[in-house]
C-alpha cells in the first residue's frame, strides 16, 4: 500500500510548509490593506423590555 509509506510523502509536504512559512508568507504579510480600520466612537443602544402579553 503506497499510503502507509511516508518517504515521498513526507519531504513533499515539508518542502511545501517550509515554503509558504518561509517565502509566500512573509510576502502576503508585508501588503498593506486597502481599507484600513478606523477607530469608531462606541455607541450605546437603548434596549426596551420585551412585554409578554400573557402576563
């Protein structure tokens, strides 16, 4: 059964996390957003009790 041996398998898949955490993600970390998040002054909201028309 090919599955149950590792040895390609294995260096595939760290070839291929050492990539993205070595390369392409320093790369996609360094863009900066389009829509920066501004800060946003908190407004309360007035709640009213629900009236149960039963009691």
């Amino acid at each position: 059964m090919p599955q149950l041996n590792p040895n390609p398998w294995f260096y595939i898949m760290l070839t291929t996390w050492l990539t993205l955490s070595l390369i392409i993600q320093p790369k996609i970390l360094s863009f900066l957003p389009t829509n920066p998040v501004h800060d946003k002054p908190s407004t309360k909201t007035k709640t009213h009790p629900w009236t149960w028309p039963w009691t």
